[in-house]
C-alpha cells in the first residue's frame, strides 16, 4: 500500500479542504443548529490544517505525520 501512497499530496489535500471549509456557506439555520453548525467547522477547520501543516514520511510501513504546535518564533529552523 506504501508504494502507492503520495504523502505530498496528501498533505496538499488536507490544506486545501481546510481553505475550503473557511469558505463555506452557513446553511439557513438558526439557534442551536447554526452553534452547531459553525462548532463543526471550527473543528474540521483545526484538524484539516494541522494535517494539512504536516511533515509526513513512511519508514518501515508506518505512517508518520510530524507537526510542530509552537509559536512561529520558537519553532526549530530546519
């Protein structure tokens, strides 16, 4: 499954879904469905950025995605 897997666009995939989902549409909703409705993007938006922000790599089948939650300014230059 490994040989077939293209990690870059992966991540790439991910990035843009999280740019897709700050560019959604509210449904005409109101009350406790739209606070539902927008929590749900808040939380989809989190989780497709931090995978969309990763450094993934394969080694010896396993799948790892590195993230780095600093600040900006104490994050390691690589």
């Amino acid at each position: 499954m490994a040989d077939g897997l293209d990690l870059d666009a992966m991540v790439t995939r991910f990035r843009e879904r999280a740019e897709a989902v700050k560019k959604r549409n509210l449904p005409p909703v109101g009350g406790d469905e739209r606070a539902a409705f927008i929590n749900q993007m808040q939380v989809d938006y989190q989780d497709f950025a931090i995978i969309g922000d990763a450094e993934a790599m394969v080694e010896d089948g396993i799948v790892t995605f590195t993230v780095d939650l600093r600040p900006p300014d104490q994050q390691e230059q690589t």
